[in-house]
C-alpha cells in the first residue's frame, strides 16, 4: 500500500478521481481511460491513476469489466477528494498552481 504523496514525488502523474464503482458515468470514462497503450504512457515518463472512493473490495472486478490495467487505488474516508476540497459533481478544480 502506499502512501498518496509518495506517488506524487516519483515522476508525472495523471490523476483521475471518480465517485464510486458503481457508477455508471465513471465505468464508462475509465473504459475509455484503459485504450490509452501503456507505451505511450511511459514515452511521456506519464503514470495514469485512477482513485475511487471505495472499498478496495471491488478493483479486480472494475478492472476486469473495464479492461483498465493501469494503477488504481482507492481512497474510502475520501481524503484525498476533501483535502483537494472537490464537490459533487465539479469537474475541474483549481488547487494552487495546478488545475485538478
């Protein structure tokens, strides 16, 4: 298990945050999310993320419905989501100097 800012110091990140697995929405942007080819990841020196707000429970069956096979954490107590002060249904949000 590690440490969400542990994954920030080692190189670009590409963070993507989605409310549950269950949610429709989500299920189909990470299915999009997992055409994107590893190669073209690691030719940028780019590490795509996804983190749910969920029981780590449910990743293996996520990721085998949505054929994503990049990294995937999940956040339950939504740390992370509130640390970045998200809000339901907001899309981008400004955190310092970085867009979220």
């Amino acid at each position: 298990l590690k440490c969400y800012s542990g994954l920030l110091k080692e190189q670009w990140n590409i963070d993507i945050i989605f409310q549950h697995f269950l949610c429709y929405t989500c299920r189909e942007y990470v299915e999009d999310l997992a055409k994107i080819p590893e190669k073209y990841l690691k030719d940028a020196d780019v590490r795509l993320i996804v983190i749910g707000q969920s029981s780590h429970d449910h990743i293996q069956d996520f990721c085998t419905q949505t054929g994503y096979t990049h990294e995937m954490y999940v956040d339950p107590t939504r740390s992370i989501y509130k640390s970045l002060q998200m809000k339901q249904g907001e899309i981008f949000h400004q955190a310092g100097s970085v867009l979220v």
